[in-house]
C-alpha cells in the first residue's frame, strides 16, 4: 500500500534494530512489555513519546520503541510530529520533501506520504515542510482526521513530539492520542521541570503511561540503560 523510497540504511540509533541481544536493546522491549500491561483496560493504538526539554533524548526512544513493537509483530507508523526540529529523516535516511505538514494540509495523502523501512512492519512518516504555525496545525481538524485515518491502517502509532516545556504541541498531541511516554535524562533533567512536564500532561487530559529515565548509568556495566514504568 505504501511505497518505498529512498535510502533506508539504519543509523547509529536504532541500536534495537543494529543490536537486538545487546542490554540497551533489552531495556526497550521491557518498556514495550510496561505499555503493553498498561493497557489492558484500553487498547494504546496511539501514543506520544515527548521530554521535559530538549536533548532528553525523545527522538532515539521513540525510533527504537517503533522498531521493538514492529519486532514484535505489530504494524507500526512512526511519525514526526516535532514541526519545529524534525529528525526521523536524518534517523532513516529517507527523504523529507513531504509529509505530515502536507497531509494535514491536504496536500497529499497518506499513501502518498508514508515510507516504509528496512524494519519488516515499520513504516515512517517525516515532518515534511517545516510550517510557521505547527500549534495551530497539530490541532487542526486535518491533524485528527489523519490520526483516525492512521488508526485504521496500523496497529500503533508513535508520534515524536517536541518538549512540553518549551512548545504546546506535545499537551496538543497528548489530547488526542491513547498515550503518552515521558522522557527524562538521568544527571540532566531537573526535578522541578519533570515535575511541571506531568503537571502539563495532566492539564491536557492526557494519560501518561510511564517514564523513561535515559543515560542511566548502572554500577560496574560499560552501557547506558534504558528503564520504563508505569505510573
């Protein structure tokens, strides 16, 4: 149904793809198993991955969390909603000439905007043209129907959304999806701001399926794990 173009060679962050038996790569399917137990009194077929503020690393938690739920056997839209600083393009070396900005403006369909990976079940869908009113897009009735369009073609549908602290759009996106994982970098993050990123969750009903503590350093291993929960 949706076409492949580009180049699709994986970088460097999709260590759950490059790396699947490696600790790291571990850590993410527990946090898959987390939101998966979550749910069982309401299907998530949606979710927004997001962080307090920037650098919390959001964009590589939810490359790796689409690539272990497509492991996993589940069909999987990735979809960069950052309109302000997008990345997947760059993650999956694929072409951002159009994509969510255009759907939404209905200037191409979804068809026509999705692009499939070299992760069987995984697709991605850019940023596209970055617009100069991404708030207002995001909460647009085009952004609903592409969500609801979205829900019928895959089983779950990762949205990478910018920081609460610094933008709307992740409370805007958080509104309308099934759920939403927070971000948090350990040594980096403060407390006060994760606190005041849940507080903004809260206010705009979304339900928050757990937290992410990344670059959490365990004692005597050489790696960065990666650690989910529900709350």
């Amino acid at each position: 149904m949706f076409k492949k173009k580009g180049k699709t060679s994986l970088l460097r962050y999709l260590i759950a793809e490059h790396k699947p038996q490696s600790p790291i790569s571990e850590q993410y399917r527990t946090i898959r198993t987390n939101i998966d137990f979550s749910s069982l009194d309401q299907e998530i077929r949606s979710m927004v991955i997001t962080s307090s503020e920037a650098g919390e690393g959001k964009s590589t938690t939810a490359a790796n969390l689409a690539v272990v739920f497509a492991q996993a056997g589940k069909k999987v839209l990735l979809v960069d909603s950052d309109l302000r600083k997008p990345t997947i393009h760059h993650t999956f070396q694929v072409d951002n000439s159009y994509g969510l900005s255009n759907i939404i403006l209905k200037q191409r369909t979804m068809a026509e905007a999705i692009q499939e990976t070299k992760v069987d079940g995984l697709s991605v869908l850019t940023c596209g043209p970055v617009p100069p009113n991404p708030s207002e897009m995001l909460a647009s009735k085009g952004m609903k129907e592409f969500l609801t369009e979205a829900r019928q073609h895959f089983e779950m549908v990762i949205l990478d959304a910018p920081p609460l602290l610094a933008v709307t759009d992740a409370q805007i996106l958080a509104n309308k999806c099934d759920g939403t994982v927070l971000v948090l970098r350990s040594g980096k993050t403060e407390k006060e701001h994760a606190l005041k990123a849940m507080a903004l969750l809260e206010a705009a009903k979304g339900k928050l399926l757990g937290v992410v503590l990344n670059k959490k350093k365990e004692k005597h291993k050489h790696y960065d794990s990666y650690y989910g929960g529900n709350h």
